[in-house]
C-alpha cells in the first residue's frame, strides 16, 4: 500500500484567479523536496492528495510538517464509491484515531460534493456515527467537544481521514519571490527567515564574519542555523562574506560611538549588492524596534538609507520573550545562545548613539570612502550550499 496522505491548505485557497500558480509552487516544493522518491500529487480547490509507494513514512511526515502553504494533513484513506466499503473504512479510521488518543469521544464530519451518489452528507453522516459506535466498543459521539474527528468526502474519488497534524501553514516558499537574509549568529535573524519563508519568500543568506576578530565556531553556529532552517526554505545558500578589513577602516575613521551604525551600514549596502547579483528582490533582517541602540527608528532611518531595495523586518514589533518562544520553537534557540561572539559585539561602543541625527551619520559614512572595500569583499564571497534535508 503507498502511504498516502491529505493536505489541506490555509490563504492559498483564497488567491481565486492566482490559485493555480501557487498550487503548483506547493506541488513543485513538495516533488522538489521528494525527489529521491516517487511521488504523485493532485488535487483542486483545496483538497490535494499525495502519496508515494517508497517514501519512508518519517519522511513524508517531517516534509509535510516543514513545507510551508500546508495548514494540515493526515494519513487518508480511498475506498470505492460504495456505502458498505465507506463505512468499513471509517471504522478502521476511528480505531485508529481512538488507539493513538486513548478517547473514544468523536464525531464525524461527511461532505458530498460528488451530487449523484445516492446518500446526502447528514444521512452518510449519521449512518457512519452509528457503524463505528456499533463496530468499534468504547465509541461515543460527541459533537460539541469530540477527542476526534473522521472526515468522509465524496469527491471524484471518496476520501476517508481522521484528525491529522498541523503543518507550517504561510504560502509556497518562491510564490512571493526572492529575498536575501542578513543572517547573525543571533537568536532573531534566523526566526525572521523563517517567518518571510513562510510569506512565500525564496531565500538566500548572507553572514558577515571578522576572522580573526571572530571565531571558526562563530561561523560554524551560523551554518548550524542555515541547516535548521533549510527544510522550511527549501533548500538555501550561505554566502559567507569577510569583513575584517571593513571593520578595521571604521575603526580607524570614525568615532567610536559611532562605529556599530557604521557597521550595519556597510552591511546593508553591501547585502543590498549581493542581492543584485543573486536576482534577490528584498532584504530581510531580524531587527525589533529598540531592541538596541541601532534599532531605534533613527538608526533604522540611517542604515536602511544604504539600500534602495525594501529592507523586510518581520520582528520590528515583537518583543524579545515572543522572539525567544518562536526560536525554541523552530529549534534554533539552544545554537543561538552558544557564546561564540559576533563581529558586532567585538566592536560595540561604550555609549553608542541611540538618536543618530541622519545627516551627521551619512556624512561619517562618505568619509570611510568604502565602496571598494566592499566590492573587494564581496569578490571573496564564499558560498556553502545546503539542501533542504539540511
Ligand atoms: P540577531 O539576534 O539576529 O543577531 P541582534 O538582536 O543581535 O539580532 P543586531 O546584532 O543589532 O541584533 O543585528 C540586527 C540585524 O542585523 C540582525 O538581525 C541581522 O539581520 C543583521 N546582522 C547583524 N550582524 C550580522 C552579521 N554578522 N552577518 C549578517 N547579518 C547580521
Ligand atoms: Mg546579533
């Protein structure tokens, strides 16, 4: 028997005449992340089936719950358009539910939208109620407050399915696009990733390192992150570029309190170049609105000036406990608070500017004259590839 599964998904159903297009991003993500396997997918108007005769379970399971657009899914099962056989396979589908739930409480959902077979859904719906708690001991309906639900749909094939589990919901990575992630070692940039891969963003990351100044580790915590998050981005590249020479002209041109802004704009200007080479339409940041001193809306004003393409900042209202949450949840947490120091942290300021007046900074950053130290760093660019199996 293939494993085969339903999938439900969440806005993509909304997008009417668009529908198509993002219905195959998903069906192209979901091969796409298959593709040592064989695999089949279908469906319309919100029901898509996918299934796969050698595909290990696990596998299924962990791209199913990773790929964003899918809100749900669940093991289905598809007897012929026969009411004996539809009930018999609602009754295995409810021992199922009520082996895995320890409940027997349920409730069944019927839907026909296939008009010629004979049984209206609240007749197919009651009839099933009453097969599964004839046939299966310890059942007992519940519509208010059930432990479990068996759906049955009469489509152009029947389906038959219980309670499944939730998938990553958001739009099909590549439907909104590409952007370019400016990727710390930090615990917010890699949820700010994660939250525009689900807004249907294709993504690349750029991470900006200083060795010596910074670690071997260092770097190894950022391509740590990038593999935790390759499975919902569906695959990504990390382009690893070095600032050391940059950070060594800041320090010698300008004022200490100043140096951190200095910083993040040579980084937005220098982002803003590789997203141009790389077709990336938008940058991404994890930066949250005074979080610190260069993400007050002064500082945001000055270093997002640095790139004319739109700078995404998905946590500019999140607070940090809410950030922190997201990132346990993604499984980036632990790796982010390794100790390894970040370039920024090296050369942060005593008493950095909070307020910067617009001006004066742009006026520091046309005297480091950096431009073709930037272009210099970025012909060094090293790239590290990483599937979306990490
Ligand atoms: P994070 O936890 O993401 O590092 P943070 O709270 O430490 O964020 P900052 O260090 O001020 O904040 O960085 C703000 C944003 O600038 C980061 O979220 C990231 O998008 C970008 N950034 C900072 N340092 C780097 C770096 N070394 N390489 C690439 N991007 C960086
Ligand atoms: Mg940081």
């Amino acid at each position: 028997m293939p494993e085969t599964y339903v999938i439900k998904v969440g806005e993509l159903i909304l997008k009417q005449g668009n529908r198509r297009y993002f219905e195959q991003k998903l069906f192209s993500n979901l091969k796409a992340r298959l593709s040592a396997y064989k695999v089949r997918v279908s469906g319309r108007e919100g029901r898509y089936i996918l299934s796969s005769p050698d595909a290990p379970a696990e596998v299924l399971r962990k791209v199913l719950s990773t790929t964003f657009g899918i809100v749900y899914f669940s093991p289905v099962l598809t007897p012929p358009k026969d009411a004996e056989a539809i009930l018999d396979t609602a009754a295995a589908v409810a021992a199922d539910m009520m082996r895995q739930s320890g409940s027997g409480e349920f409730k069944i959902e019927a839907r026909r939208s296939d008009k010629s077979f004979p049984l209206h859904s609240y007749d197919l719906a009651c009839l099933a109620g009453d097969y599964i708690r004839q046939n299966c001991p310890g059942t007992k309906v519940n519509l208010h407050t059930p432990a479990w639900t068996v759906y049955i749909e009469i489509r152009d094939q029947v389906l038959v399915y219980g309670t499944g589990v939730k998938g990553s919901g958001g739009l099909p990575v590549g439907s909104a696009g590409k952007g370019l992630l400016l990727l710390s070692g930090g615990i917010d940039s890699p949820v700010a990733g994660y939250l525009m891969a689900g807004r249907g963003l294709r993504l690349e990351a750029v991470y900006y390192h200083a060795y010596p100044f910074t670690s071997r580790e260092a770097r190894e915590k950022v391509e740590t992150l990038t593999r935790s998050l390759a499975p919902f981005l569906q695959g990504t590249v990390l382009h690893v570029v070095s600032f050391t020479d940059i950070h060594l002209r800041i320090k010698e041109k300008s004022l200490n309190e100043e140096l951190t802004l200095l910083l993040r704009a040579c980084m937005m200007l220098c982002a803003e170049k590789l997203a141009v080479r790389r077709n990336a339409g938008c940058l991404v940041t994890g930066e949250s609105l005074s979080q610190v001193a260069s993400q007050t809306v002064e500082s945001i004003h000055f270093t997002g000036s640095l790139s004319s393409l739109p700078v995404l900042r998905p946590l500019i209202g999140m607070d940090k406990q809410t950030i922190i949450t997201m990132a346990r949840d993604l499984g980036t947490y632990e790796t982010s608070i390794l100790p390894y120091e970040d370039c920024c942290t090296l050369f942060a300021p005593l008493h950095p500017l909070i307020r910067p007046g617009y001006s004066r900074m742009r006026r520091a950053f046309e005297n480091l004259d950096i431009e073709e130290l930037i272009e210099k760093s970025l012909e060094g660019t090293e790239k590290v590839y990483f599937t979306s199996a990490g």
